[in-house]
C-alpha cells in the first residue's frame, strides 16, 4: 500500500517536494495528528521540509519563503501544511502577509487548525473575549474601548478592527495584534470576536 500512496503522490507532484520544490530526498510525510497513510492526507516532502515540520526549533525562516508559490496548490493536504508553517512563523512580518492572502475553505482550515499550531495539545491556553468567546490565532476582534498603547505614543480607538490576531502562548489574558502598522500586546478582556 505504501508503494501506491507514494507512486501516487510523485504524479501527483511531478516528482518533487510538495512545499519547495526540492527533487532529492523525498519521502511521504503523514500529515498530523490523525493521518490515515491515504494519498489524500499525505505530502510528498523533502528531507529539510520534514525535518522543519517536525522539530520547530530548527525552523530556518527564509527557506519556507518557497510557500509564497506552493500557497496556491488547489491540493487540500499541501494547503494545510501552508497555513500551519505560515502560523507558526507569521511573527516574522512576510509570512503573515501570505496568510492574509490565502483562502481555505471551512473543511480544510478545520483540518489546519485540528494540530492546534505549536503543539500545545489538549492543555492548550484557552484565550476568551470579553463576551466569553474562543478566540483562535487568525481572528479578528474589534476594541470595546480606547486603549492607550504605553510606549508608542497612540491612543488604539474603540471599534477599530485588529485582524489576524495571534495568541499569546502562556498567558490566556494577552493576544498580540497590528494597530497603526505596530505590533501590540491587547488585554482580552478589552476586545470582542468580529
């Protein structure tokens, strides 16, 4: 079986890694957590882009700048893969960009998202809006009050909309988020989910 999932994953991806393009060491990668060895839910990868995936600390930023094409794949499986590492990085300015740009559909971001990003696990930080709401990296809130930003000189006015947001690991109180083209730490208790 495995033979014919990776035959059909090197037609598929005409015989290269499925993220970067890459043609030498080249394996079928699972997708986590819950991968069933189908072709649907399998990539074929390079050694460096499995080696990435699989152990965050030896991530190299610049070489996952290959998504800015692969993000367009119509492949479900290599989508997920793109939102992932482009979450996990999307501190690095560029890579929230393309997040921004790329569209999955309800399915697909619901399987994107099934990793909880970060490997955090079921004793995940659970972050809440002021209304009691989940709130999940990549939502937009809108501010409930004027909130000054210490440091950078602005006042963040209610009603204005932060989107992309993302969360802050280890503290369920704190979300960071783009006002005035600066990155800023916001009290969730100050926001509700859009």
């Amino acid at each position: 079986m495995k033979m014919s999932v990776e035959a059909t994953l090197l037609a598929r991806s005409a015989s290269c890694c499925e993220l970067c393009k890459e043609t030498d060491n080249l394996k079928v990668y699972e997708i986590p957590p819950d991968s069933d060895g189908s072709a649907d839910q399998c990539l074929l990868l390079c050694k460096t882009c499995q080696q990435q995936f699989d152990n965050p600390e030896t991530v190299d930023v610049n070489h996952w700048r290959c998504l800015n094409d692969s993000m367009w794949s119509q492949i479900p499986a290599v989508q997920v893969m793109v939102w992932r590492m482009l979450t996990r990085i999307s501190d690095e300015g560029w890579p929230q960009d393309l997040l921004d740009m790329l569209f999955l559909d309800e399915e697909t971001l619901a399987w994107a998202q099934a990793n909880a990003e970060g490997n955090r696990g079921s004793n995940a930080v659970q972050h809440l809006d002021s209304n009691g709401s989940v709130l999940e990296a990549g939502d937009t809130v809108t501010l409930i009050k004027d909130l000054t930003v210490k440091g950078a000189n602005f006042t963040a006015k209610r009603g204005t909309a932060v989107r992309r947001i993302s969360l802050v690991a280890d503290n369920p109180e704190q979300i960071e988020g783009r006002v005035n083209d600066q990155k800023i730490v916001i009290l969730t208790r100050f926001v509700k989910k859009s």
